[in-house]
C-alpha cells in the first residue's frame, strides 16, 4: 500500500518529522511518500497562510507519484476538498482523522492547538464536519509552529510542559474525556502526553495513517459522481498554468 503524505507547508525538517511519525503507526508493507509544495509558507498560522498552502497541496496533487490513499498532514486541512476533486484515491486531512478517532474513545474531546489565532480555523472544521457538539473546547497555546521542534540539551521538547498544562486545564475546564492535538508538529509529541495525562491523546497524522489503511483495506474510493469528480478541463493563467487539465 503506497500512502502520498503531503505537508501543505514548505520546512523540509517538519515533512521529514511528518513522514518518520507517519511510517511509525504504519502497518508492515505500508509505503509512505512524504512531499511539499515547492511554493508558499515555512509554515501555517492564519487564513492567508492556509489559503497559498491550499494552492500548494493543488499542485502536489496535479502531479503526484502513484499513490492508494493521501493524507492532508495539517490541522486546517488545508486543500482537502480539491485533492479529493483530483484523485479517486481516498484522501484524509489529519483533522478530520483525529476528530473521528476521539469520538470513538470519548464522549467529548478538546483541541490543544498552537497559536490562539488559529482555534477559529479549527472551529470552523468542526462545524463542517459536524462534530461541534462532540467538541467540548479549542485551547491556543501560542506557540509557534516552528517552534515545536525545539528541544533542550536532553533532546526532550521544550513546549511539551506547556502544552501538557494547557491540556490538563482543557480536561478540567471542558469536562473532556480525551485531547486532540491540533497541529501536525505536535505528532511527536502524543506518547508522552498521553502518558502524563492519563487519558487518550489523538494525533492527526496517525490517525488518518490507520484510517486510510483502513478505506484502502474496504477498497473504498472518493467518489466520482457530483462535487468530487474531476475538474473541468480548462486553461489556467499565469503562474497557475502548469495546473491545467
């Protein structure tokens, strides 16, 4: 089974991270091909942010290797629905993976996130899947995306004592029953929360790893009929030419 991961930003140290947590919840005989944009932010943390990194994940998908399933591996998923347009495979964005999950262990869930101006983004996602009422809070930590990778002279990262007080305050406040990690960055961080926590601690990016093993196992595929069939053939301008169909 070949899985196409793709990091909608452009820092090649987080697609790398990305890829070694992906192929770690990966099955035996699961492929992982990382890859990113060759345009747009080192990383994502607003609405301008997600909507050049939504252009980037178009064009990975335009031209991407031979693949059975693609993931989406950040939290604002973004592009999701025009990578679904461009490929029959199926395709998970890493929020709505770890939105499903934690509803199967937990009757409520809050989100710990990274910086507090994104939590509408995450809000907004759990509206449109329809998982607002299973959402108990989204907590912003503000901490910069590229900022997670910082680590001590241990090696142990720096923004794990902060992001484990904000998701213990999350339990408490939101009367959770489990914490979803709202940033791709934070994957490795999950065995050790959900250790210190005591409670189940969902990472996006392996979630949807099982999951699109999952839907490739049922020999599930997007479906062709309606809004996901394939883009109308016509010519793009500028820049965006090399996109055309």
């Amino acid at each position: 089974m070949n899985l196409l991961l793709i990091n909608p930003n452009t820092t090649q140290r987080m697609t790398d991270a990305l890829a070694t947590a992906a192929r770690a919840a990966a099955a035996p005989g699961t492929c992982i091909t990382a890859c990113q944009p060759s345009f747009g932010p080192a990383s994502i943390e607003g609405f301008f942010d997600e909507t050049i990194a939504a252009a980037g994940v178009a064009e990975q998908m335009r031209h991407a290797p031979a693949h059975d399933a693609v993931l989406i591996a950040c939290f604002g998923d973004p592009g999701l629905d025009a990578a679904r347009e461009a490929t029959r495979a199926p395709v998970l964005g890493i929020a709505e993976a770890a939105f499903h999950a934690a509803s199967f262990v937990s009757t409520g869930f809050s989100v710990v996130t990274t910086m507090t101006r994104t939590c509408v983004i995450a809000e907004h996602l759990l509206h449109k899947y329809g998982f607002e009422r299973r959402c108990r809070g989204v907590h912003g930590t503000d901490i910069p995306v590229l900022a997670l990778e910082h680590c001590d002279a241990q090696g142990q990262p720096l923004c794990l004592p902060q992001i484990e007080a904000a998701a213990r305050a999350a339990l408490a406040q939101d009367r959770s029953g489990a914490i979803v990690l709202g940033c791709a960055g934070m994957a490795g961080l999950c065995a050790a929360l959900q250790v210190r926590l005591g409670v189940p601690v969902i990472d996006g990016v392996s979630a949807a790893v099982k999951l699109a093993e999952a839907l490739v196992g049922l020999k599930l595929t997007t479906s062709a009929v309606g809004d996901y069939a394939l883009p109308l053939p016509k010519p793009y301008a500028g820049w965006a030419q090399p996109l055309s169909w």
